[in-house]
C-alpha cells in the first residue's frame, strides 16, 4: 500500500487540522482501542475536523500498527445500507481496514473484555484476485476481479461513548472495526445472484435481524466499488489477495458474554461464534 504521507492528505479531501492535532487524534484513537474504553467523539473537541482530517488519522493509525508488525489484509465498507446508515444516523458511507490480528476463526469463542459495547452484523465478504483502483469501477468489473465470495459476520466496536458518532468521528476510530469471523460456503461469484441472497441473524435461536443483499448499495459488488472508490480518494489501491467486507445488511445487533450468534445465509451457508 501507499503509506506515504502524501497519502495521509486525501486527494479531494480538504484538511483543517494540522499535523500535529492529527497525531495527537491518532494516540486517542490507539488508547482507546487498545484499552477497550469508551470516549467522546473527536469532533466535540475539534468541531473543525473534515472528512480529510478523519482519513488521515485512519491512515496514520494503520501506518502505525504496520510498523508495530500488523498485517493488512484488506479493507471494508461501513455504512452502505439503509438499514445500518439509520440506525447509525450516519448516511455516508465508509472505509476500513482489516488487519489479520481482527480474523476470528468460524465456531470460535470470542472475548469481550477487550471491546467495548460490541455488536454484530452480517456482511457478504470478496476475496480478489486482481488489483482493483479508481473511482468508478463497474459491478462487472468487481466480479471480474473476485476470485470467491464468502459469507462474514463482523463484529463492530465504536470506541465513542453510547456507540454515537458523527461521520468524522468513525472514519477516524477506523469504521468501528474490532473483529470478524468468516465461515460457511465459499462461492464463485458467477454461481450465486449476490443480489438476492436472504440473511438471517440469530442470537441464542433466535432471529433478531434479516435483510436481503442487495441492502448494500444495490448489490454487494456496487460496495466493493465504492471501497474501492473511497480508497482512491484517498491515494490507495485494492491489491489482488484482498479480503474486502461489503457492508452490515441489517442493523447491527448488541452482544453480551454467553451469546451464540449465527448468521444465516442463502447459497453461502451459515458463519457461528459465541461470545465470552
Ligand atoms: C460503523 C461501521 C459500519 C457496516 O458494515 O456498515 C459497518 C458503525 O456502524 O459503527 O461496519
Ligand atoms: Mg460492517
């Protein structure tokens, strides 16, 4: 990846707060996540901060767990479904990046202690086999380059107090994301019609949420390409081998210790944890 810091000022992406807040936005954002607490959204302090400024500080953190050995093995959509984008009152969508460190492996039990209010949500992931850049890549383009499709729960933690934030605010604590399992049936992508595939959440047997694919941006691969295009905003490319998470197709739902989650997916199998 371009980790240079012309890549920390985002192309299109005016800045307003100096080098020097931003770093000091970057150890904010590290304690907190390391210490799994809670504090309040950045722009209460820094009412100027833009959508530049927030990617910035997303960029400087990972810049910052690569140097301390992390690896990056893709990124994921936030935000890209009307479901997710009401229930957060953040109607822009977003970009993370996924470290290895946050896999979970599928049927595993997953600590809470070290996340703060967690919650969990069902998500079409895309593994890619070729390079993906620009801004406006179409849905064919993604597929093309999709080596499979596999069906992912993430597992969501807002480092900000009562999971509110502002759309600055979770670009910079890295679109909330803390883990995520990956599991059921692994796919082509010209085998399945990503954008009908009925979901269904359950926790402890019950369903609590369902959606259908094509909650996220129209279809799972119009989210892809528009990562991919947020991610050339900000002076990245997608490279082949990439793991991309398209996007929370319902609401996102809270989990406690004891919990048993499974996420049910039509033509993809289910993905299963329990939570401690
Ligand atoms: C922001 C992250 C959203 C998704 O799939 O929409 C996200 C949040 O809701 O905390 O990962
Ligand atoms: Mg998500």
């Amino acid at each position: 990846m371009n980790t240079s810091s012309a890549a920390a000022n985002p192309l299109g992406m005016a800045r307003a707060l100096p080098d020097d807040v931003i770093a000091h936005l970057v150890d904010r954002i590290e304690a907190a996540q390391r210490g799994a607490t809670a504090i309040a959204k950045l722009t209460d302090d820094f009412p100027a901060m833009t959508l530049g400024d927030a990617y910035a500080v997303q960029l400087a953190l990972l810049r910052r767990w690569l140097g301390q050995g992390q690896r990056l093995v893709g990124w994921k959509a936030g935000l890209t479904s009307k479901a997710k984008m009401d229930q957060m009152g953040v109607h822009v969508p977003t970009v993370g990046f996924l470290l290895a460190d946050f896999f979970r492996p599928e049927n595993s039990v997953i600590q809470t202690h070290d996340l703060v209010h967690p919650r969990v949500e069902c998500e079409v992931a895309f593994v890619t086999k070729a390079e993906l850049c620009g801004p406006d890549l179409t849905r064919d383009q993604v597929l093309a380059a999709t080596d499979f499709v596999v069906p992912a729960v993430e597992v969501i933690d807002s480092r900000f107090a009562g999971f509110k934030f502002d759309l600055q605010s979770v670009v910079a604590d890295n679109s909330s994301s803390a883990r995520y399992v990956t599991g059921g049936r692994a796919r082509l992508p010209a085998d399945v019609d990503l954008s009908t595939l009925d979901v269904v959440i359950e926790k402890n047997g019950e369903p609590v949420a369902t959606g259908t694919s094509a909650a996220v941006a129209g279809h799972p691969a119009d989210a892809v390409a528009l990562v991919v295009k947020v991610l050339h905003g900000i002076g990245q490319r997608l490279p082949a081998g990439s793991l991309v998470l398209s996007g929370g197709i319902t609401e996102a739902i809270a989990v406690q210790p004891g919990d048993f989650v499974s996420a049910r997916f039509q033509a993809l199998g289910s993905v299963s944890m329990r939570f401690a």
